[in-house]
C-alpha cells in the first residue's frame, strides 16, 4: 500500500513512518502542502494521512481542493484540534476518518485498514491463483501450502498485477507504485523484481508485453 503522508513534526511522522514501513506499506513523507500538492498529482496512493496546521496552510484547504478534483482517494485527518466542531467540518470535507493527536501507532494503522477496506470490495481480500491464495489484508501468500516471503516491492508489484486482473499495465506505472516519489530509479530495476517473482511464484505468472508493459497470465 502506498501511503501519503503529510505532517511537518517530525518527532510523530518519523516513528509513524517507521512503523507503517515495517509493515510493508511505502510511506511518502512530505511536510508542507504545496509538497503533498505536487506528489498526489502525480501519483496514485491507497490513503493519506493529514495533519492540518502546516507550515504554507490549513490542511482543509488541501483536502478540500482533492476532493473538488473527485480524487477519491480515503484521507484520514491527524490532528490536536479536539472540538467537535472541527471534526464535523473535517468529515463534512470529505475526510473519511477524524483522529486527535497524541494517538497509538496501531490505532492509526487500524483506521487505515478500516477507511481502505470501506472503498474496497470485499471480494477482492483473499485471491486464489493457480496453487496460491492471496491475501491482500494482511501481504501473505501461500504456495501448495508453503509461506512464500515477499519483499515490500515484489510484493507492491503483484498487488498492482493483481488488483488490474489480467489488463496490461505499463511499466511506467508499476514503477510508480514501487518507488518513491522523486526517487531515482536504475534502468532495469523493475525488471529485477519481476525476475524475482516469477522464481518465487511460478516463471509464467507475470506476462512481458514488450513496449507496452506487464500482466498477470490469463
């Protein structure tokens, strides 16, 4: 899962960060809106997370301006503003979730299973494929009944395959859920990860389409 998140203390994005990476999700840190701005134009991502006093701006500005361009993406609100008054505002913006700093770190990545599971259909949680089950919720993969370990990336790319079926998909747009915004990336790196996958969940499941991309085998 990619994850924006946008907070300029860096005492709580720091140790949110860590543990959210450390449950394989990519976690984009940015501490101003006009950052946030330029990332989330440019990429996809599964949720946001949003402090709303920054240093160029309220964060209602930014998730208003989001949902004005009908991204959808679910944006769960980080704040110390307590007033009902401001939750209410936050919800009625759009915001798909309302916590009040300080907060428990599980707590946050439950809210965010929580508000992505809502704009996700169920049946798309636990996926069979030739001799594996998927499953998404909790990043697992069982081959012929062995535990199969993925990398945060490898494990990104077969999401990515996954959720678009057996549709093509660029290599553009894999490398953008793989790397992080901004992020250089070495000519063959997707390739190298694909490569890995395939020996770890069988050589014909990831199909190339040369000059146009990659796709799960029908």
């Amino acid at each position: 899962m990619r994850i924006l998140l946008i907070e300029d203390e860096g005492a709580l994005a720091r140790p949110l960060r860590e543990h959210l990476e450390a449950d394989h999700h990519i976690v984009e840190w940015f501490t101003t809106l006009d950052e946030a701005n330029s990332a989330i134009r440019t990429l996809e991502y599964d949720v946001v997370l949003l402090d709303l006093q920054l240093p160029d701006g309220d964060g209602l500005s930014f998730l208003s301006a989001v949902r004005d361009r009908h991204i959808s993406t679910p944006i769960i609100i980080l704040t110390a503003r307590d007033k009902v008054s401001d939750r209410i505002d936050g919800l009625n913006r759009g915001a798909d979730d309302y916590v009040i700093k300080p907060f428990d770190l599980d707590e946050v990545k439950a809210r965010i299973q929580t508000v992505c599971r809502r704009s996700m259909d169920q049946s798309t949680q636990t996926v069979e494929l030739r001799d594996m089950v998927i499953h998404l919720s909790d990043h697992s993969v069982i081959r012929a009944g062995q535990d199969v370990r993925l990398t945060v990336k490898e494990w990104t790319v077969l999401e990515v395959l996954l959720r678009r079926k057996s549709k093509i998909v660029p290599k553009e747009s894999l490398e953008a859920a793989v790397y992080a915004y901004g992020e250089e990336v070495e000519s063959n790196a997707l390739e190298a990860h694909i490569s890995r996958l395939r020996g770890k969940l069988g050589k014909d499941l990831i199909v190339t389409h040369r000059g146009m991309g990659y796709s799960l085998s029908p």
